[in-house]
C-alpha cells in the first residue's frame, strides 16, 4: 500500500514537472515561431486577446481626412474603378510611356546594384513592332539580337509611338516635379503592358537609402500632434503610394529563380504593409486623393484628343474616359473623394504651398538615384501621376476661379491614370488578401497575467495532496 502511494506521487510529481516543461516551451516558441506554429494558442482565452474577431474587417468607417467609407471604396474599385480601368491602361494610348531613364543621381554616385535581368528595361529588335509603331531612330538592337527578352514576352519593351499620337497635346513643365517634360533629347518610349511593375531583386542597402532619404530630408513622419494639415497630406501620399509599390512586389514575387517560379509571397506582404494599419489606410487615402484629381479635371480630359491613329481602338479610350469621368455610380457613391480646399489657407498658405513642392520635386530628383531600370521606370510614371495630381487640385481655386489654365501634356495624364490604375489594383489586392494573410501572421497579444494565473490553476489542479 505505502509502496502503490509512492509510486502514484512520483507519476504525479512527474505530470506536474511536464506540464512545467511544456509552458516554458510554449513561452520561447512565442518568441521565436511564427504565430500559426506558436503552442500558446492552446491555452489561450478567447477574451484576453488584442485582436479584433478575424472575421470583423478592421477598416471601416470614413476614411481620413476624407469623404468616402472604406466599405464603399471597396465596393466601387472592384465592381466599377478596377474592370474599367484595366480596360483603359491596355489601350494603345496609355501603355506607353515617355521617360528618361539614364539620368546621374544628383544625390551620390550610382552604385549599380542591380544586377539581375529583371532589372533591366530592353529594346526590342525592329522586327519586333507592329508598322505603325516602327523606330525613326536606327541605333537600337539588331533584329536577330534576343539578349534583352531571354525568351520571357515579359522582358520586351516598345519604346516608340507614331507621331500622330501627339496631335492637340501642348509641351508644358510639371512645376511639382524635377524631370523636365519639355526635354524630348534624353527620353525614350516604354511599352508598360511588357514592363509590369513587379520583384527585380532591388534589395539591400541601395534600396533602402532612397526610401531613407525620402522620409526623412523631404517626408518626415508627422507627430501626433502635427496642426500641419498639409504636411500630414503630403506623408500619408508618399506612405500610401510606398505601400502600393510594395504591394505589388509581393503580389508577383520571383519565388524561386532556378525555375523561374513566380507568384504571392503573403509573408511580405505582410511584413511590409498589412502589419502595420496607418500604410492600409494611406494606401486608401492615396486612391481618393488621385481620383479626385482625376474627376476634378473631368471637363480638360473629355476634350482632350486621345489619338494613337487607330481609329476604333481611339473611340474605345474616348469612350472609357468619359465612363470614368461622369460615371453615376461613381458619382453618387463618392461625390467628392477629398476636399483639395481646405489646404493652403491662412497668411502663410503660399510660403507651405512652395516648401511642399520644393519636397516634392526632391522626391521626384530621388527617382534618379534607383539603381534598377525597371524600378526607376515605375517610380518615375508614379511619382510623375502624384505629381500631376498635385498640380490638378492646386492650379484652381475651389471649384471656381483658375489660379493658372489648367494644361497638361500627354505623358502627365497616362502617368495619371496608370497610377490610378496601380492604386485600384492595390485596394482590390488587400481587400481580398488582406483578411486570410492575417489569419496566418497576425500574432495575437495575451495578458501576461491571464496566462500565468491559468496556468497556475491548471499546476494546482493537477497537485497531490498526500492522504494517509
């Protein structure tokens, strides 16, 4: 009987010893594991978690600084803005792009870090384009030359565009930012439908200074008692198009280069968006801000001539601007997605209004100092559509009186909805992705208490009390 009652308390001792075992494992593994491998959740109380319940969508209400509803933005992009503007970009009018890609930094000397083949944006052989899209120039590859494309349709670029197509377009300056439009010396056609924006292997180091340099020279982050509204507008367009940028990297990831893999690396986006809400809801505010340039220019881009010298596909770009421009769902959805006129008031209006813009052709100049082509590529149109957004909702007076005509040359307005486009693509990505990638990485909090006290009930649940 004595001999029964010992070995019945060491088993017990050893349980409790196990049990002490498992929660000092389960405490490191919450450090070190990702959250879906952590051993914590199972004993973890529904109730001392941080998080919000996963099926509750954590972005709802008006926007900031704002007049649309994230719940609206969602459903007018994907049942209107994202179809028709997909249709739009793909139109021979807006795919290509005018840019000049071999500029010096004006900051420090290039370092060149790029070095893989996505990187680079090619020429393609003359055999290669459609007549009416033939080079004038002769010093482009030869037609048998394939290096550039490696067999990947992706790789190839159309530099070129007839002339025709720049019939009723003036040559103006962007007074927002550093590259000079009016220069046709240094620039080149891109064909963006065969340069998507995607992973090129930029990383590291090189990567990083540009986005250093742009947040804290020209875009610090705002306090939380920044009283400078247009400061503030300035960072969260700056974080919200960053969050963009970074979206669509991990959307179209080069997973494994030895078999030239590609598809969503949810972990990145992850790390780099959706862990941290402000980038989610700049990215919304980035959209609206873009597309009330966009209408606020509606009756200047109706008129304007989008002729390429295909005559059906020129009516089919006119006539999904104008769907764009005076859509009723649109409309009466989101009458006015932001309100441009409450900036820029007071004595010292014009003083901020000049030291923004100064900022912003910084950040423009930095487009130079990328060390990868096809990054440089994005960044310029992107930078280039902010940029004429800017210049839209600032060059008039409310909606009344015109502080300058309103002119915009034809490369402005493709960077302009092309950056639309690339906005819309984002939103529709994180309202789809965003709920399940959450699920897996989001880690939730438990109160440090809450967990000991559970734990220490369960220990005295399992204790021997020795009976005689």
């Amino acid at each position: 009987m004595v001999e029964n009652g010992r070995t019945t308390t060491m088993m017990r001792r050893a349980l409790v010893g196990a049990v002490a075992i498992v929660f000092i494992a389960t405490a490191l593994s919450s450090i070190t594991a990702p959250s879906y491998l952590n051993f914590y959740l199972f004993f973890k109380d529904p109730n001392s978690c941080h998080c919000p319940p996963r099926d509750q969508n954590k972005y709802t209400g008006l926007i900031e600084d704002c007049y649309c509803d994230y719940e609206t933005v969602d459903s007018i992009n994907g049942e209107f803005l994202y179809p028709l503007l997909q249709e739009l970009v793909t139109t021979s009018f807006f795919r290509y792009f005018k840019v000049k890609l071999w500029c010096d930094c004006p900051f420090w000397p290039d370092d060149g870090m790029c070095r893989l083949r996505d990187c680079s944006v090619c020429e393609c052989p003359e055999n290669e384009f459609p007549e009416t899209f033939k080079k004038p120039w002769t010093h482009g590859l030869p037609s048998d030359d394939l290096v550039c494309q490696e067999g990947k349709p992706q790789s190839t670029v159309d530099r070129t565009l007839d002339s025709r197509a720049f019939r009723g377009w003036i040559v103006t300056d962007n007074p927002w930012t550093n590259d000079d439009e009016t220069d046709n010396g240094e620039m080149t056609y891109v064909n963006l439908q065969l340069n998507p924006e995607r992973y090129t292997g930029y990383t590291g180091p090189s990567a990083r200074r540009i986005w250093d340099a742009v947040y804290s020279e020209n875009c610090p982050r705002y306090s939380s008692g920044e009283i400078c509204q247009e400061k503030k507008v300035l960072y969260k367009l700056i974080s919200g198009l960053h969050s963009s940028i970074s979206i669509h990297i991990a959307a179209d990831y080069l997973l494994d280069e030895t078999i030239n893999q590609w598809g969503e690396n949810v972990e990145l986006l992850y790390d780099r968006v959706l862990k941290y809400p402000h980038r989610v809801r700049n990215l919304y505010f980035t959209f609206l801000f873009v597309l009330r340039a966009v209408t606020k220019a509606a009756d200047y881009l109706e008129q304007a001539e989008y002729d390429t010298g295909n005559h059906s596909e020129d009516l089919k770009t006119q006539s999904l601007m104008k769907q764009l421009l005076y859509s009723p769902k649109l409309q009466a959805a989101c009458p006015l997605p932001f309100d441009e006129a409450k900036l820029w008031q007071g004595q010292s209006g014009p003083q901020l209004r000049q030291q923004i813009q100064k900022q912003f052709r910084n950040i423009s100049a930095l487009m130079d100092c990328v060390g990868c082509e096809k990054c440089r590529l994005w960044g310029k149109l992107q930078v280039l559509g902010l940029g004429t957004a800017l210049k839209i909702l600032f060059s008039v007076d409310g909606d009344k009186i015109p502080v300058q005509p309103l002119q915009l040359q034809r490369n402005e307005v493709i960077a302009l909805l092309n950056l639309l486009n690339r906005l819309s693509e984002s939103i529709k990505y994180v309202h789809e992705k965003g709920p399940s990638v959450e699920k897996i990485f989001a880690e939730p909090v438990i109160y440090e208490d809450s967990t000991r006290k559970r734990m220490l009930n369960l220990i005295d649940g399992l204790s021997f009390r020795k009976q005689l």
